[in-house]
C-alpha cells in the first residue's frame, strides 16, 4: 500500500511541476491575481507532493536501517513508531 501512496505521490509531485512552470509563465506574462494565485497554489501542491513522497522513502529505509543521519521535518512525525 506505501508503494501505491509513494507513486500518486511523485505522479501529482511531476504533474505538478509541470502545471506550475506553466502557471508561473502565465502569471509573470499576464499578471492578474487569478494567474498568481494559481502559480502559488501550485507551487504548495507541488513542495507538499515532493515532501510526502520523500517521508514515504525516508519512513521505508528508517524501518531497513537504511537511514546514514536522520531528518529532524521526518522524524518528528515517526517518533510514535
């Protein structure tokens, strides 16, 4: 189920860097606020997406012993575990 959540995770992380980068360009050529706020909005999905899929990968190579130094934003979420 971690591999299934890791690929819709890097799939809207890669969609959701090429929506940005077109958002972006639309935003600096036209400079309305609704082009901004879709180019900011994007760019939240896409640090979140990027973010999640790296604790998917960090949360499997912690539980293999994998791990060469721990991540302080990872670890405060996996103290539990």
């Amino acid at each position: 189920m971690r591999h299934i959540g890791f690929l819709l995770a890097f799939f809207a992380a890669v969609v959701a860097l090429r929506e940005s980068y077109a958002a972006w360009s639309a935003a600096i050529r036209r400079g309305a606020p609704q082009d901004w706020a879709m180019a900011i909005g994007l760019l939240v999905v896409l640090v979140t997406a990027f973010l999640c899929a790296g604790f998917l990968v960090y949360e499997s190579d912690r539980r293999a012993g994998r791990l060469r130094r721990r991540l302080g934003l990872y670890e405060r979420f996996l103290r539990d575990s």
